[in-house]
C-alpha cells in the first residue's frame, strides 16, 4: 500500500492555539473532522491515519515547537518508509495575503523556521502548500504577528480556504504533486476567487 505523509506546521499549547503560526495545524485539524479520524499522541508528534483509495495517508502535527519540526518529519519519513515525494507540509507564509496559497515542491524556505529546520535534515526536495497569513504589522513585529491569534472575522474569511485545502491534501494523494498545482494553484488568490464567484453569481442572477 502507497503511503504519504502530510505535515501541518505548529506550536503545540493551549498559548498556541488559532494564532497565525499554527495555521498548518488548523488545515489538519479540519481534514480530520471532515474525515471523521482523531489524532494520537505519538513520538514527536500528534498523529491521525486514514486511507484514500486504497492509499494509507498519516497526518502529522509535530510536537517538537516550530524551530524543531524536521525532527518529527524525518522520523515519521523513516518509520513508515515513506519516499520524500509523497511529503506533503503546510504552513503559514508572511509573503501572502490572506487567505492566499501556493502548492510548489522544492525551493528556499522563505525564512520559516519551521521548513528551514525540515530543510537541515531532508533537504528540500519535497513538497509544500504555503498558507498566507498577511504581513500587516509594523517594521520589527513580525514575531508578534505570527504567534499573534487570528480575529474572527480573519478566521471567517480563512475558513473557506482551509475547506479547499482539504481538497488539495486528497488530490495531492490521488493525482499526484503536477496535477495538483495545475488544477488548484489558478485558485490560490483568494481575492480572484471571490471575483470569478461573484460574476458567476451576477450571471447566473441576469439569467433567471
């Protein structure tokens, strides 16, 4: 049976929780509802398994703070034996509006810690869906504004994208890394999304 392993970066912590930084943990929280599975406390992390297809999938939240996750990475890589290709990581990105994404394998780390340490121990040949979390903060403050918690109308906005992702995680299993960024990475501005909907709408209503 094929397996992938799908990463959502995060701090673990009641202090941690629906902040900026922990979007990746968000993005799995909501696949395992959805899913109707509930993460375990395992070695290095907080871990969910399921199947798709007849493909065995684990989702993993690392327990080892942000700064340490290639820990939990490479570990759960190595235990299931799973090839680097079918490594899927999510996390929050400054560099992108909110509500944005980006699917892309491969690249620098933008500065996240969290790929920077995953880079350190298994290099960057994988793959990554770059969640944006908007960089609305004053020169010097961006640590504040990532481990800062989302406002509820952010989280309403959010909310529609973290559903999409949950699409992206399952055609990233079924179809593979290409397929996926060429079906879902036209929708990754959340602003032309809104557009192409609302003329839909418009049209749809002009037809009536």
């Amino acid at each position: 049976m094929d397996k992938y392993l799908i990463v959502g970066l995060g701090n673990v912590g009641d202090e941690y929780e629906l902040t900026r930084h922990n979007t990746g943990f968000m993005v799995l929280d909501a696949f395992a509802k959805a899913s109707n599975i509930h993460f375990d406390d395992r070695r290095y992390g907080f871990v969910a398994e399921t199947t798709l297809k007849g493909r065995k999938v684990f989702l993993l939240k690392p327990s080892t703070f942000m700064n340490l996750s290639g820990n939990a990475v490479r570990y759960w890589l190595n235990k299931e034996n799973i090839d680097q290709s079918r490594l899927l990581v999510i996390s929050d990105d400054v560099a992108l509006p909110l509500g944005d994404f980006r699917l892309k394998t491969g690249g620098s780390n933008g500065g996240h810690n969290g790929l920077g340490h995953i880079q350190q121990l298994i290099g960057q040949d994988y793959a990554r869906l770059r969640m944006g979390i908007g960089n609305d903060f004053p020169r010097g403050m961006q640590v504040d504004w990532v481990l800062g918690r989302y406002s509820e109308d952010e989280l309403k906005a959010l909310q529609p994208r973290i559903d999409l992702c949950a699409e992206i995680i399952k055609s990233f299993v079924l179809a593979g890394i290409d397929i996926t960024m060429n079906q879902y990475n036209k929708l990754g501005k959340a602003k032309k999304v809104k557009e192409v909907k609302q003329a839909e709408e418009k049209g749809a209503s002009e037809n009536v």
